[in-house]
C-alpha cells in the first residue's frame, strides 16, 4: 500500500533510541523529511547516517523549560512546516507513598505537559494549511501501583481525545498509541532475560516481546492521509498483553 507519505514533513522527539528510533527510520524510508530530538546528538548523527537521508537535528533537554517552543521553532526552521508530529519522549516513574511534589512534578511534566506543549506550538500551522497529524506514544494508563507516568498517560489519552474534537474540522488528527513490551535499552535495562521470557510465554498471547519496527507501522499508518477517518483513538500495541475490555 502507497501511504502517499512522500514529501511529507514530521518532527519525532525522542528519537535516539528504542521505539523512537524506529519510528524516524520507518517514516524516513517513506520519503518522509524528518526532523529529530534527543538529548544525545551523537545518537541522532548515527540514526541520519544509517536513514540515508538528511535530517533537522535538535539536541534539546525536552524537560528544560522552554524547550517545547524551541524544538518546534527549530523544525519550522529546518523543515518550513510540519505535517506530522510524533510524540514519543517520556519515561516510567515508579513512587512509593512518599514521592514528593517535586517527583510528581517532574513525571508529570514529562510525560504529559511537554507534549501538550509542543503540540499547541505546532498546531496554528498545521491549521493554516488544513491538514495534520499528531501521534502520541503513551503507556497505559491503567494502574499497578503508583507511577507517576501511569496518571500522566491518562492524562495524555483524555486531552488527545479532546484535542481530536477541536481540531477534526481543521484536517488535523490526534490518536495515542500505548506500546507493550517493545524492546529497547529501557526494557533491557529493568527486566532481566529471564523475566522477558517467562512473559513472553506466559503473558504475552502472541509469544515475545516487540520491536520498535511494530509500533513504527502503526505510526505510519496513521500519519498517512490513508488513516484520514481515524482520530481520537487509543489503539495499543503489544501481541494482546492487556487483558482490557475496552
């Protein structure tokens, strides 16, 4: 299928590694220019390098204040516009009772302001030429303990969903996807092989773990004008892990 996504622009943060790696590569194999955040500019010269393709690099503190207007400032000046806007920046933050005010602070903004902030940065644009999409790499929302990123993911579903109602008019879409266990030095880091295979065969319907390639299709997908009926939608992504309803 022709994703018609060819020419197109997009701004990825997060993406010097693991599923948002994945997704700059996926999106620049479309023939989509790209322009990428880190904190680690070595990482994004690597991931340009092996892409093939040029690429706005912005090494950036995405939690500096500020920063969601710079990094956006800063692809509007690389890329003259952006259609698509991959949200994928963000990180577990697991608390015990007595997590601070500043703890709390700090997931939630992570996990949740910045990407509303840069979002709204890059809205009036994409309105004035009537087309967008924005995708939010999330989590899921539903708790196993207190994590400040768990109450920041429902935070980010419940504003993508309302953000999809205003701005549907304009041709703009805005979905979430929450990922499963997609491997990544994150994923290496906290779980040791053996607990990654005792889920795989006991948790996990499918069988493994992921790849940052499996959500990178998804995303794709939905930044095409294919996926132009799809808005306000959380779909996960993680070979049937949660056991949800709805």
């Amino acid at each position: 299928m022709d994703l018609e996504l060819s020419g197109r622009t997009a701004l990825v943060t997060g993406a010097s590694a693991g599923i948002g790696r994945g997704i700059a590569l996926a999106l620049a194999a479309e023939g989509v220019r790209l322009a990428v955040t880190a904190r680690r500019r070595e990482r994004l010269e690597a991931l340009e390098k092996e892409a093939g393709a040029r690429m706005t690099i912005i090494e950036c503190d995405f939690m500096a204040e500020g920063a969601p207007q710079r990094i956006a400032e800063a692809a509007l000046e690389g890329l003259g516009a952006v259609d698509i806007l991959v949200n994928n920046a963000g990180g577990s933050r697991s608390f015990k009772l007595d997590a601070s005010e500043a703890q709390w602070e700090e997931a939630l903004t992570l996990n949740f302001t910045r990407q509303r902030q840069l979002a709204h940065a890059l809205l009036g644009q994409m309105m004035a030429r009537k087309w967008g999409r924005i995708v939010n790499i999330t989590g899921k929302s539903e708790p196993e303990g207190l994590n400040g990123a768990f109450a920041a993911k429902a935070a980010m579903h419940a504003w993508a969903k309302g953000l999809s109602i205003e701005v549907g008019k304009h041709g703009i879409t805005v979905n979430s996807i929450p990922p499963g266990r997609i491997m990544s030095e994150q994923i290496e880091r906290n779980y040791t092989p053996e607990f990654r295979q005792w889920q795989a065969e006991h948790e996990i319907p499918v069988g493994e773990y992921g790849q940052p390639a499996d959500i990178a299709s998804l995303v794709c997908f939905l930044a095409s004008p294919r996926a132009r009926y799809i808005t306000g939608a959380v779909i996960p992504v993680d070979g049937g892990l949660r056991r949800y309803q709805f």
